[in-house]
C-alpha cells in the first residue's frame, strides 16, 4: 500500500512519509475496535510527524443528514464511531495540530463525482477492505466485489464514470453480473449509501436490474439474517467453510475464515 502511496504523491509533485505502527495489537477485538477508533487512530499518525505538518483533514464517512451522535448506530459489521467522528475528531487539536473533518457537507455519490475525472484517482484510487485482509488482489488494488468496492464502483455507475477506473476496478465483472453485484450491496451497506446510489441513478437516467432487488431479497438478506444470529456457533461455522457456501456466495475466501480453520486444525 505504501508503494502505491509513494507512486501517487510523485506523479502529483509532494512530498510522501510513512509511519507504522502497533496500535492494533492493544485491540481485545480488533474488528469492533477498529470500527469504533480507526479514526482516532489514523490522528495519531500526524502526531508523530507533527514537525512536518501544522493542518490534519479526515474525510467524513457520511454526510451531514446521516450523522448521529446520539445513539451507538449499528450497522451489517458492528457499531460504527465514523457517526460520531464530526464531534469527536476536531478535539484531537493541539496548539502545534489542527485536526478538521471535511467532506460532511457532501453525499458519498458527491464526492465521486468531484473526482471521476482526476486521472491520479483513476489510476491509484485504492478502496478495498479485502487486500488488509491478505487476499491477492492480482494487478487490480481492488478486488471489486466486497461491500467497499461495490459501494464506490455503484456511485461511479450512477454518475456514467465508472469505465474511468478500469485500471484499478474490474469493470467488466461489474457490469457483467450488475443485478448479483448491487443486491449484495443493497442487503448490506448502509441505508443514507444505497440512497444516494439510486438518486443519482434515477437522474442520470441508469437502469436498476430488477434482478438486483431479487438477489437482496431472496439471497443476501436472508444470509445476512442468518450469520447474525448464527455466526457465533463453531459447529456452524465449520459446516459453513467445509461445504465452501461463503466461496459460493461471496467468489472468495477471506483471511478470517483460514484462520479459523487453521485453530480447527
């Protein structure tokens, strides 16, 4: 991911610098943790470089309308502190660090339109939540079919952009299973995403399979239904690696069910 990082601020003409860090060993539960601090985690990281910068922007993960901070909002993967991050963040300022979240003021749809067109983005733009997950990614930088990458590819498909970013997307696996693809998405993303996608569909005049609504009801939605409340069960779980259901659902295998099946062993 570095490489990449490093391969980008060159083509745009600025200065790169690397920090790693052992921050997610404190985490008792990494994933419900990450969801609740990954944003005050990436703050610590312009801390130890703070001599070389004076300004922090973190981009909102939601628009201003879908912000709630009132409640711990559950979503498909947990509960999620990016809710929270509009009030929570510009306190990590300091008299040497100012911290700002930007981008509230946008819909996600919004944001890949201001730059569909910027040719950097179309040839590092970097998304997926699989390749931290140690999966091979191949030439792609993503895999173009977990819930991040459905999310951003439908907004470029909403928008007619999505062909601009054959380079790091695959498009045409998109495009060629679109009902399957956006049913998965629309059973699992967030409610304020899948608005956003379809208002911006609706008005660039792009088509909505209705196999897509199918797929939500009859596959993914009762999956999702499913692992939530049985998800916890080790025999089921075994069951459900042994007769490769999640291959056939999902097209792969992630870091988390072979580790699992390597303490099994």
């Amino acid at each position: 991911m570095f490489s990449r990082t490093k391969s980008l601020a060159k083509s745009l003409s600025l200065d790169c610098v690397g920090c790693w860090s052992n921050i997610y060993t404190f985490y008792k539960f990494p994933y419900m943790a990450y969801n609740y601090l990954f944003a005050s985690t990436y703050a610590a990281s312009p801390y130890a470089i703070q001599k070389l910068i004076g300004v922090y922007h973190h981009n909102s993960g939601y628009a201003i309308e879908d912000i709630d901070a009132s409640k711990n909002t559950y979503t498909q993967s947990g509960y999620d502190g990016s809710f929270m991050d509009l009030f929570a963040l510009p306190r990590f300022s300091s008299e040497n660090l100012t911290t700002y979240v930007t981008g509230s003021d946008k819909s996600r749809v919004e944001k890949e339109e201001a730059f569909a067109d910027f040719e950097a983005a179309q040839k590092f733009l970097s998304v997926c939540g699989e390749e931290y997950g140690g999966k091979d990614l191949g030439e792609k930088f993503n895999c173009s079919v977990c819930k991040k990458c459905l999310r951003t590819m439908s907004g470029f498909y909403a928008l007619g952009k999505l062909d601009n970013f054959r380079e790091v997307f695959d498009v045409d696996g998109y495009k060629k299973y679109l009902g399957r693809r956006l049913g998965k998405w629309f059973a699992y993303d967030h409610g304020g995403f899948v608005r956003d996608f379809k208002t911006y569909a609706k008005r660039n005049g792009v088509k909505i399979p209705f196999s897509a609504y199918l797929w939500k009801w009859c596959v993914y939605s009762p999956y999702h239904f499913l692992v939530r409340h049985l998800r916890n069960s080790k025999f089921v779980r075994k069951l459900y690696y042994k007769f490769n259901i999640d291959i056939l659902i999902h097209g792969y295998r992630n870091s988390v069910a072979d580790k699992f099946l390597k303490e099994e062993k």
